[in-house]
C-alpha cells in the first residue's frame, strides 16, 4: 500500500475501547495524577509553553523578528497563537487548495443534492481533503449536526439555531446573576482575549464575545466536564469554516471584518458552531473531566506505540528525560492545533470527520504518533534535555501545506492499520 495513497479509510472500524484498552504504564489515582501533571510539566507555562523560552506573546524570540505580522488592532494579551509560521506563510484557509481537489466539487455535489445521501460515500471521498466550497455543508452532516436528508436540513437547522439562542437567553444574558457559574465565566473571559494573537480576526471584540457565549455555554450545559483551558480552539475551525461559506469569496477569512457580515448571518455562524463543536466534544469527553482520564490513556497508549513504530527516538527521549505527558498532554488537549498552522488543522479535520466518531479520539492517536516520527532525525540530532523540549514545543511546520498534511495522514492510517485492530503488538 502506497503511504501516500491509503486504502480508502472505511473497511475496517476500530473502536476506541480497542485501542486505549491498553493500560498506560503505572497507572495511579486521579489525586496522583494531578500532582504528577503539575511536577512532570513543571516551568511549562499555560499549555505547555516553557515560560522561559518565549516572549510575552508566546512566540519563540528568535522567531519574533521574522514573522510576518499582518496589522493587529488593540492591546496584544499573553498566550499563544493557533500556530502561524515565519518567511512563506501562506495565510488563508481558503488560497490552501490543490487543483484536483477543487475538480472534485462535482463529484461531492452529486452526493450532497440527492434525496438521501450515501453516507458511506461522503465519507470515502472526504477522507483525501474536502473542496472549500462544499466544506461548511460536508462539516455540518459529517458532524452529525444536520441530517444528510436533504428534504429535513432545513427544518432542522432553523430548530437548532432558535434551541441555541435559546440558551444564550436562559444562561448567557442571567451570567451575573448566576453566582455558582462566577468562576467559570471569569476563566473564560480571561482566556478568550489570549486566543491566537496573530490572528486578526480572532481579535475582534464581536468574535470574542462570540466565543465567550459558545464557550460559557457549553460548560453549563457539561458540568462533568466544564470548561478547561484550550477548549477554545476547538470552536475555531468550525467558527472559520462557516465563516468562508457567508464571507464574499474574494476576502482573506483571517483578517475578514465581521461587522461587514449581517447580523443574521452571524448567529447562524455561531450557533452552528456551537452545536458542532458540542458534537466533537461528546466524543472526546473524558479528555477534559477530573484528571483528564482520556488524555492520560492516551498519551501512554502514544508512548508505547512510539515504543514499537521508532525506537531509536524512543530511547533518546527516554535517555534525556523527556517524558511523554511534558509534550503531547498539549497535542490531546488541543487536537495538534498549537503545532500546525490554522489552514493544516482545516485539513486534517477533513479526515477526522470523515473517520466518523473515531476520527478525533482514535485516528487522532495515530496522527500524533506520525507527526512525531516525522520529525525522528532533527530530534535525534538533540543532544540536552533543553534543545529537545525547546524543539518539541515549536516543531518547524510554518510551511507545510496539503502534501505534508496527506503524508501524514496516509502514515497515521498505516500505523492504526497496523496496531489498532491488534493492540497485543505493543506489547511484544
């Protein structure tokens, strides 16, 4: 099987009990846990970037010079960017498109405007990247937020946005009057301003505030859970991908003034980020409940499976003291967004979706453990502890495009081909 060319993804299903049924190495209580993230991530500051190493606006300072800024109005806040890159930075989501793929419009159209679509066949076909045209409906059926029926869309989305709105109404509008939710609304909107700087977009109070309602929200809604630090990211694709749909198709999404959108147009664009977003997080819950289990299983079940696919990078992380939890807690909590550009994270959810419910809570294991190898030989050349975390935490990814992105992919698929269906194989 070609790595670039993988078996359409959809034949064998694997479950995510099959591959986190492996029991990370010295599994401890969640109060043991939580002391352990604390001490094991040590001076890593807010999610995970070493305090030391970087500026006040979370960009390493050897980069800071050569970024190529766009103009950013307001006061910049601390924190750090859904990661942008430096010389050859291609900024829209939309300009990052190959030509083959826009020549398949027709092909996801036919299956989008029939009475009742073949799912099956959406997914296939979306599993190789989906064109930016057809991308917002496609986001929308694969998240399960509207019916692939094309007869119950719109009854159903009109239901849903007025359901939305409706909670803005009964949580939202009373926050200040609801005192057991104080502390929740006030790590949010501290939060939110720190949300990709270098986006100037995300830097416009309308978006923010959009943010702050989708985000308070949802944490009433999921008191197991709540809120947790980076879970505004997750809103940010689907947020930037509704927005391409009811933008004028000239426009740069990324620097796009809102206020020149219709108001209706964006409550639309909010709720159905909302609800997508819900639909994503329903499925990676336990990542983000007391001692965040679901991140903990995964990034031992990543430490074993880096054990078996590159051992050599294995040992050297291990000989300098790396551990696993100091670098890829940020890659669950935050689905890789932090390492890859805004535009390579669209992509990559294109085959997340199209995985089904298994795209961002397994395939995204396998997808992780592909990233790392790919970088085996610049961290091999490491040869402190520092240089490796320092690297680990800004993997060079400023340039990438859709070829690395399908490479990476196609690899991930290998990998979960390999020992998703056969967990015993870390073992031996």
């Amino acid at each position: 099987m070609s790595a670039t060319e993988p078996a359409t993804p959809l034949s064998n299903k694997y479950t995510e009990s099959k591959v986190l049924s492996i029991s990370p190495p010295n599994t401890k209580p969640p109060s043991l846990i939580v002391k352990n993230l604390e001490e094991q991530v040590g001076n890593l500051g807010f999610n995970g970037e070493r305090q030391d190493l970087v500026d006040g606006r979370g960009i390493l300072e050897h980069e800071r010079d050569s970024l190529p800024l766009p103009a950013i109005t307001g006061t910049r806040r601390p924190g750090i960017a859904v990661r942008r890159g430096a010389e050859g930075w291609k900024p829209s989501v939309r300009a990052f498109e190959p030509p083959q793929r826009k020549g398949l419009e027709h092909k996801f159209q036919d299956i989008l405007d029939a009475d009742e679509p073949d799912l099956e066949k959406l997914r296939a076909l979306s599993w190789k990247g989906i064109p930016t045209r057809v991308r917002p409906l496609v986001w929308k059926i694969l998240s399960g937020h509207l019916p692939a029926n094309t007869e119950r869309r719109r009854a159903v989305l009109d239901r849903k946005r007025e359901e939305y709105f409706g909670f803005v109404e009964k949580y939202y509008d009373n926050r200040c009057e609801d005192q057991m939710h104080q502390e929740t609304y006030r790590q949010i909107h501290i939060d939110i301003p720190r949300m990709s700087p270098l986006v100037p977009l995300f830097q416009q109070p309308t978006v923010q505030l959009i943010f702050e309602r989708i985000l308070y929200i949802w944490s009433i809604r999921h008191p197991a859970s709540g809120y947790v630090q980076g879970m505004n990211d997750l809103v940010t694709p689907f947020f930037v991908v509704f927005l391409c749909e009811l933008a004028p198709p000239h426009e740069d999404v990324e620097v796009y003034d809102v206020a020149c959108l219709a108001p209706t147009d964006l409550r639309q664009i909010e709720a159905d980020s909302y609800w997508c977003m819900s639909m994503l997080l329903d499925g990676i819950q336990d990542n983000y409940t007391f001692a965040q289990p679901g991140i903990q299983a995964k990034v031992g079940t990543l430490r074993m499976l880096m054990q078996r696919v590159d051992r050599p990078l294995f040992d050297h992380l291990e000989g300098h003291a790396i551990e696993f939890l100091q670098f890829t807690f940020r890659w669950m909590n935050n689905l890789l967004m932090r390492e890859l550009p805004l535009r390579c994270t669209v992509r990559l959810w294109d085959t997340y979706l199209a995985e089904g419910d298994s795209g961002f809570s397994v395939f995204h294991l396998y997808v992780c453990a592909a990233f790392l190898k790919h970088f085996s030989k610049e961290l091999l050349r490491e040869r402190d502890f520092q240089g490796l975390m320092l690297l680990l935490q800004n993997l060079p990814t400023s340039k990438w495009g859709d070829a690395e992105i399908t490479l990476l992919v196609a690899e991930a698929y290998n990998l979960k081909y390999m020992f998703a269906d056969a967990p015993n194989h870390l073992l031996t």
